[in-house]
C-alpha cells in the first residue's frame, strides 16, 4: 500500500477502535495479588501492608487493573474483542471510546472455542467498521493493525503483510492460566503488543479480516490474528438466538500420529483415540450425541462425513463448519471392525 492509501484507511477505521479498561474492587485485588505483583505500586520500608495509592482508587473503590482493545461492528453498540481481555468475571469492564466518551460495557458472550467475545453499550449512531472475508487472504497481501499498545499508547497502528495462513499454537492469557490451543490463525509480522489484543487487522480497503489476538514471547514481528470469519458467526447466533450456538459431540480424544502408533501399538496411524484426559474425566460425555450415539472408550474414529481425521485435520475443525442439529456420519474403528455410526449433534451448554 503507498502512503495515501495507508492514511485514507487509518482514518476511516480509527473512530471505530475502543479501548476496553479492566476495574476491580480493592478488596478482591488485595486477596489475589502478592506484594511483590503490584506494579509501580510502593511499599513501606519496614515490609508494611501495600498501599495503594488514593489516585488510582476511585470512589466506588475500584481499582484499574489493565485493558485491551476492541472494535465497533454495529452501530447501535455491540463491539468485538479478545474472550481473553474478558474472561475474569469479577472484574468490570468499561469501554472507552475513540472521542473519549465512556460507557459500562455488558459482556453478550465469550465464546467457547474461538478466543472472541461481544460486548454491549448503551450508545447509538456509533461509527463501525466492516468485517470483510479472512478465508480470500493470500501471502503477502499488506494488513494493518491497529488498538491500544501496552494498554498505554491510545490508537497505535502498525503496517504488516499476512506472514502465513491456518497456523496453530499454545497460547496463556497470563502465566499461571490454562494453556489453549488457538487454530486456523493468521500469523502476521504487523506489531501486536499487549494490550493491542482485541484490535482490528484491517485490509487495504478498510474491512476487518481478523482480530488481534497473541504474540510469541522473544520473538520479533511474529504476531497472531483470529480469522473474523468465526466472529461473523457469533454476532449471527447472538442477533439471533441471543448467545452463540455451537454443536457438541461430547468426546475426548487424542489425534493419532505414526509415533503414538507406534508408542501404544494402535492399528492405524491417523484418526482420534476416545480417551479420557485424567481418571476423573470422561472419554465420552454422558448424555451427550457420542454417547447415545452408542460410542465408547478406546474407540477410534476414522472419518468424520467421508473426511479423513489426521493431526491436521482434528474433530474441532469440522464441528466448528456444522451447527446444532446437523447429523454427522462417523466411521468407528472397534476391536478390529469399523462400524458407521450417526450422530445428531447437540447444542454445547
């Protein structure tokens, strides 16, 4: 993209981009941080209890503990962030906008899969972008990205290429959570930083093709973005239905490889192990389609609608192209025989 073009689309996608403020009450910050966790925040030098400072305290007690970005999509106030800007649910939220107005923001939904969530204000005739098609990305084809950098650095906006296509990773909101694993990303070398989360990637004519979502740690210009295509859908069910709909299988399993072929003496090299994660799970879900559908433990499930299961194409992927109700052809390796079983697949609670 020349120059011109840059500034022409920065200027019409910069009213739309929030910034998302993070709020706890004093007292449940105290309970969960250390000392030694609170930054810039001074101690007494005999060791003392932390003090907060009064200037960051406000009169209800709340304490600003961090932010993230966000983006417009409808004018009447629903915006789109990361479920990870979110996800802690005794915090309060607050969306502040490009022209500095702020509004407490309701959060619709988190999604249970993609790492996207819908918030809502009560504000209208706000100004939105458009969400363009993710899947029409090619290598190399110029993308900007723009939020709130560091939760310090209001409207940073960085120039990238689209670096690779349906990558996958292991990702931690923060050191001590859950690891998840995030497929079907776009990796870009536009700079995303903390606090950039949630933010727009934008194309050359303005439309939104992903949403800024993680960074490796050490790395340089090595940036993640989730296609907005799965977005599109969750405003879809949330217009809808008023939450996102999403079709449950209810297995656990494990993709099969040639070394866990060979490591467990399997009979194939491809398809998904029913499996438990722990003794206290299960491998399949009580009362869920797998399980009235007849399927057990130690199963392996070859083909899921004629398509062939293998590390790079894992159960999760097809499930998240087929919706609530949709009936599903599984091909069952057992003790030696394949068997096809149906599946009518349920909605996940």
């Amino acid at each position: 993209m020349d120059d011109q073009r840059v500034i022409a689309t920065i200027k019409k996608v910069m009213p739309a981009v929030v910034s998302v403020a993070i709020a706890k009450h004093l007292e449940d910050l105290e309970k969960e941080l250390p000392k030694e966790l609170y930054p810039f925040i001074p101690s007494g030098p005999g060791g003392e209890k932390l003090q907060i400072p009064d200037s960051m305290i406000d009169k209800r007690g709340m304490v600003e503990v961090g932010g993230g970005s966000g983006f417009v999509v409808d004018a009447n106030g629903l915006i789109l962030t990361n479920k990870h800007v979110v996800a802690d649910r005794q915090a309060e939220y607050t969306v502040i906008l490009n022209d500095g107005r702020r509004f407490p923001a309701e959060i619709l939904s988190r999604d249970p899969i993609n790492d996207v969530a819908i918030l809502k204000i009560k504000a209208d005739r706000l100004p939105c972008l458009k969400l363009g098609d993710a899947t029409k990305l090619q290598l190399g084809q110029s993308l900007i990205a723009i939020g709130n950098a560091l939760g310090i650095f209001k409207n940073t906006v960085s120039l990238g290429i689209v670096s690779g296509l349906s990558r996958s990773i292991t990702a931690q909101a923060e050191p001590d959570a859950p690891p998840q694993e995030m497929r079907g990303l776009i990796q870009t070398d536009a700079a995303i930083n903390p606090g950039n989360s949630g933010g727009p990637l934008v194309n050359a004519d303005g439309l939104v093709v992903a949403i800024n979502a993680a960074i490796v740690s050490g790395a340089q210009s090595i940036g993640f973005a989730i296609p907005v295509n799965a977005a599109k859908r969750d405003l879809d069910d949330i217009k809808k239905y008023g939450r996102i709909r999403r079709p449950l299988l209810g297995l656990r399993y494990m993709m099969i490889d040639d070394d866990m072929k060979e490591k467990m003496g399997l009979p194939v090299n491809y398809g998904a192990l029913v499996v438990r994660e722990s003794e206290h799970d299960y491998a399949v879900v009580p009362e869920s389609p797998a399980d009235k559908a007849g399927l057990k433990e130690k199963d392996i499930v070859l083909t899921l609608n004629g398509a062939k299961l293998d590390r790079d194409h894992p159960v999760q992927d097809f499930l998240e192209n087929l919706n609530v109700g949709d009936e599903i052809d599984l091909v069952v390796l057992r003790g030696g025989k394949e068997l096809t079983v149906k599946v009518a697949l349920a909605e996940r609670k």
